[in-house]
C-alpha cells in the first residue's frame, strides 16, 4: 500500500470513528486516528508508525498525544509534505525516538540543511518509488498535485518571516 492510498483508507476510516481516541482494529494491524491527517498504525508484528503528525498544535489532536511521548516508541515516521498540518512535530518525534523520517526530498533536504533532524533521519523518497523500511513493511511513494512549502524562522533572526494568515499557528516553525 503506497503513502498516499494509505492516508486515504485511513482517514476513510477515521469517517466511522466516533471520536479521535477510538482505535480500529482490522485483522491484526491497529489504527488509531489522531486528529487531520495523523494517525498511528501498529502492525501485526507491533511496530508502530507514525503518519502527518501534526500533535501538539493540532486542534483535532487528542489531549492525551499533545505530550509526544504518548506515542510510545515510533519505528517509522512518514510525512507526506511540509505543511505545518502534515509535518507538524515529525522532527521532534524522529530525534525523541532516533526514527528516520521518510518523506519527499524536497522536504527532507531543507529540514536536513536547517538543522531540524540529523542527517541520518533523513530518508528522501524521489517523485516515486518503494522502500521496505523495516521488514514486511513497504512504502511507495506516488506523485501528488500539491505543493510542499517548507517555512522555516531563523532563530537568529526572530520573527523577520511574515507569519502567513492562513497558517494555524504562529508559534510552529513551519507553516505555510
Ligand atoms: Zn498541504
């Protein structure tokens, strides 16, 4: 199942869900949906895997996953695209958890270069392809029609990017 067919399927199911804390079993892999576009998927061999999680500034976030280290130990952390809603706190995860962070290129390389994650977190999926991140595990990554705008405040130079009005929060270093 590739990134963008498995965000689909799980927020098709996140429609039955009567609330964001509920978790969904199907078979032997768990889905647990944690507000937008998030969610924490356990596999049937109990790695858990992390997608978009945008937590702490995520209005739709259960409470409880405001404080990241309610995850528990993330074995992959997938990001589909830099906006603040998608990326949210994936670099605090992937050095909380020393988890790579698989997304596209175009984010993965800036967030290398500021400084964000380490270089060795940093896996850069091109325009497609499959990886087996961890065993029995693949991800494919698919083209998309979107755009991936990557925001990022130099601490050094506080508060001289224009917080865009459209963006959910002012105090998250990336938004878009
Ligand atoms: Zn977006």
């Amino acid at each position: 199942m590739n990134v963008s067919s498995m965000v689909k399927v799980a927020l098709a199911v996140a429609a039955l869900l009567s609330s964001a804390e509920s978790a969904f079993a199907q078979g032997k892999t768990r889905l647990l949906w944690l507000g937008q576009a998030s969610w924490r998927i356990e596999s049937p061999g109990g790695k858990v895997i992390v997608i978009d999680p945008w937590l702490t500034q995520g209005p739709k976030a259960p409470a409880q996953y405001k404080d990241l280290s309610a995850l528990g130990k993330v074995d992959l952390l997938l990001v589909t695209h830099a906006h603040v809603d998608h990326i949210g706190d994936a670099p605090a995860i992937a050095k909380m958890y020393n988890t790579v962070l698989y997304g596209p290129a175009d984010m993965v390389t800036p967030l290398i270069f500021l400084g964000m994650i380490p270089a060795n977190l940093g896996h850069r999926f091109n325009k497609s392809g499959s990886v087996t991140p961890l065993p029995g595990i693949k991800v494919t990554a698919v083209k998309a029609e979107h755009s991936s705008l990557l925001v990022w405040n130099n601490p050094a130079t506080p508060g001289s990017f224009p917080t865009c009005s459209s963006s959910p929060s002012t105090t998250n270093p990336t938004s878009f």
